[in-house]
C-alpha cells in the first residue's frame, strides 16, 4: 500500500486533536508535517517518506516486545474471527480472560487476589483510587480517603490520575489537582540532598517527611500512597539506596495502603518481572498497562491483593453489586493480546535480556557521557536510562529554560535515526528502548546519542562566545 503523504498530512491537520502538541503551531505549519508512521519491526520504525529511526524509547515505554511479531496479531485475529466482543458484567467472562488473570496473580508481587481490567493506566489509577475509597468506606472508616502522590510521579492524564501526577503543567489551565490529593518530595538524591548528605540518610528524611505529612492530615484521613518503583516521566530515576523499606514502614505504621504504579515498570523493564520485585515492594494495589500487552492492543488492569479484596467481599451483603466497570473491561481481543504478549516476555525470557543488556547499556552510559562538561548525571536501571544536562557541573546549575537544551538533544539524535525522549522535567534525554534490544543496538543507541549530544555541546559552545 503507497500512502499519499500529502493527503493524509492534510487530513490530520484538519481533523485529529493530537495530545502534547502545540496547537496553534501545527495548525499553522511551524511544527512542519505530521510525522506518519507506517511499519515497524524489531526496535526500529519506519515513516511513510521511507526514514528508518531507531526507537530507543518503545513507543511510550511500551512496545517492549518490539515491532512486527506476527504471533500477537495472530492470536488478535484468532479471538475477533471466533468472539471480537462480549462484557464482563454480571459475572460473564472469556476462556482468554480467565487465564490471564490466573496468570497474572500468579506473576504479580505481594499476596494478590483479583484483577478488574480498563484501557489505559490512567484509567487504571482511577479505579485504584475509587477502591481505596470504597475498601475504607466498607470498614467503617469513611473519612480515610487522601490520596499521597510524589512530586514528579507520573500516574495519567485523566481527572483524578492527572491529580495525582506531580507535575505541575499537566495541571495548569485544567482544574487540577482536585482537593483530597496531596504530594510529598521527590525521591532523586542529586536534586533532593543536602550537602554530604548520603543517599541513605536522604531515604530516611524522605520517609520523615512522608510521616510528618501524614501526622499534619491526620493519619484518619490518609488512605493510601501511589508511587512508581522508578519515577519515569518525572526524569526516570531510580530510587536512592534504602527508600522503599523506609517508607513502607511509615505506611504500615499509620495503616495507609500501598498503590504500585507498574505501568511502566512492569513485566521486565527493570530487569526483574515487576519493579516491586526489584525493590522489595509489598504492594495492597498494583497498576499496569503498556507492557501487559505491548501496546498492541489497549488494556489496563488493578490488581487488587488478598487484604483489600477479602473486606470487598465481606461487604457485599450490606452493599450489593460491585458498582464499578466499563464497557471494554476484560475485552476478550485485549485478553488475548495479552496472553500472547505474556507468552513472549516468558519465552525468550526478556525480564533476563532487559537485566544482562540492561546492565550494558546502563555501563556504555556512564562511560560514555558522565564526565562530559554539560552532563550532571547518567541514571538508569535495566533497560531504561536518563542523561540530565547541566550548565555547571560542579554547582549543580541548571541551563537556562530557553535553551532547550533537552529537546535539541532529542532533535539531533533523531535528525540522525534515534527517537530518545527529552524528558518534560528539565533537559533531560531519556531512553526505554524495547524489551529485545541487544547489545549491538545499545551500541548503536549511544553511538548516535553522542553524536547528538556532541552537536549541542558545540552548538551552545559558539552560542555563549557570540554572547
């Protein structure tokens, strides 16, 4: 099939509302064409003009199967030729369902017992919320209900998931956030310390501080705490040494529950099957999406544990029906999307690749851009890395916000084949390439990203001479 780039340019001009874009910018042409892409395979992609780019960030962190594996759309065409739909309502379900729950409360971390299903990971933190409220309305204790997120967390874009993100311009002009979400300090050492103040001691003060926080609400009041194993829109950035055992003794001491935000994190990123079990996570509900299906497919879920579930049931006969769903929930082609993803991730082992490679690409990183003069700090685990760009190194000075200095990174690396990420929370490029990925193509991915960063560098050399 040729497509006719002019046409469909034109098309989506006129028509679609694309998210994170300038608006006035595309309509009027300065953003140039839309970018159409057309083919994938592998951990590259492929426009209709013929380029070929290198996707070092999985789509949105989700494609960690890669591209093009005919298995999954196989086993889509299957489930829609014999049943492309039914409900999940009133106790109905599918053969595909039934399996993937089973399977993946086998897999999941902590004591868990059921799944409620939905199309995305926001929605999937919106229903994590509503059964945090609903759990605690059941055992009789109905003002139990703020919700503590992190500066920097990223949980969606919806109402209440959009609340929950840290981030303060996914909130302006929105109405965000809605009162009853409350936000404590980030977890990133080099930003966060105080001078000399090691990455333990900083853990503990964070913990204090959440503690503190709780204390000032009222612990009554406080019904949960959402975080991701690893911060990822926030800048991707792995937790410092001791954090999560501090704070989940803080949340067991005023009994807060534990929601893990594994969207990103889950089935293999980090190198371990669930960010939880690479941080020794004991979660009450655990969030997932992207991965769960490799974005070939929509389909979110809530994983609910054993302690959250058994008050659910127990309040049954004075509540009745479970009053949450929707009409996608449990979706039978999302189902079997999954399973076969889940097939793959298990069968070639990639929780093991992203691991082995992982520990490669995070060692070809730092060796290559640490000690660079406008580099503060390389971060990563497995196989998802950040490089945040600094105007001085030793100060810590961050470059001025109209520099741009991320996205002229990001820029130069895909002018040269490479889609690396310049992250919304400072100059940040960051990576996630698939699952897959070998060590030949991290070669490849740092190769090109420095040679980006090389341009910049040389670029804001001549830019402060002429100043």
């Amino acid at each position: 099939m040729t497509i006719n780039v002019a046409k469909i340019s034109k098309l989506d001009r006129a028509s679609v509302l694309h998210p994170f874009t300038q608006l006035a910018d595309f309509a009027s042409g300065k953003l140039g064409d839309p970018i159409i892409v057309e083919t994938g395979k592998g951990i590259r992609i492929q426009d209709a003009t013929g380029k070929e780019l290198i996707d070092g960030f999985a789509g949105l962190y989700c494609v960690n199967i890669g591209y093009g594996r005919t298995e999954v759309a196989e086993a889509i065409s299957r489930q829609a030729y014999r049943l492309a739909y039914y409900h999940t309502y009133a106790a109905h379900t599918t053969d595909e369902l039934a399996i993937l729950s089973d399977r993946l409360v086998r897999m999941a971390p902590g004591k868990m017992s059921k799944i409620f299903y939905g199309m995305s990971g926001s929605d999937a933190n919106e229903t994590n919320v509503k059964l945090v409220w609903y759990y605690n309305n059941l055992r009789g204790k109905p003002k139990k209900k703020k919700i503590i997120s992190r500066m920097r967390g990223y949980h969606g874009c919806s109402v209440v998931s959009g609340s929950l993100t840290g981030m303060s311009f996914y909130h302006d002009h929105m109405d965000l956030p809605v009162s009853g979400i409350i936000h404590t300090g980030a977890p990133h050492h080099y930003w966060g310390a105080e001078a000399g103040e090691s990455e333990l001691a900083f853990s503990a003060r964070r913990a204090t501080e959440l503690d503190e926080l709780i204390q000032r609400e009222g612990a009554d009041t406080v019904g949960a705490f959402i975080a991701e194993p690893v911060l990822g829109t926030g800048g991707i950035t792995p937790p410092p040494e001791g954090y999560w055992s501090a704070i989940q003794e803080v949340l067991k001491k005023h009994d807060v529950l534990l929601i893990a935000d594994e969207v990103i994190t889950g089935f293999g990123r980090t190198g371990s099957m669930f960010g939880c079990h690479h941080y020794g996570i004991e979660p009450d509900l655990i969030t997932i999406a992207k991965g769960l299906t490799s974005a070939y497919f929509p389909l979110s879920g809530s994983i609910v544990s054993e302690k959250v579930y058994q008050v659910m049931e127990e309040g049954a006969a004075k509540v009745g029906a479970f009053s949450h769903g929707y009409t996608y929930s449990g979706h039978p082609i999302g189902a079997a999307a999954a399973n076969a993803v889940l097939d793959i991730v298990e069968k070639e082992n990639l929780p093991g690749n992203a691991r082995v490679v992982g520990d490669y690409f995070q060692k070809r990183l730092s060796a290559t851009f640490a000690q660079l003069p406008i580099v503060g700090e390389v971060r990563g685990v497995g196989l998802m890395g950040a490089i945040e760009f600094v105007a001085d190194r030793d100060r810590k000075t961050r470059f001025d916000a109209g520099l741009k200095v991320g996205a002229r990174v990001s820029k130069a690396a895909r002018d040269r084949g490479l889609i690396a990420r310049a992250m919304p929370h400072g100059d940040i490029l960051g990576f996630a390439p698939p699952l897959v990925t070998t060590k030949e193509e991290v070669d490849e991915i740092v190769s090109i990203a420095e040679a980006a960063v090389r341009e910049v560098m040389d670029e804001l050399s001549r830019e402060t001479a002429i100043a």
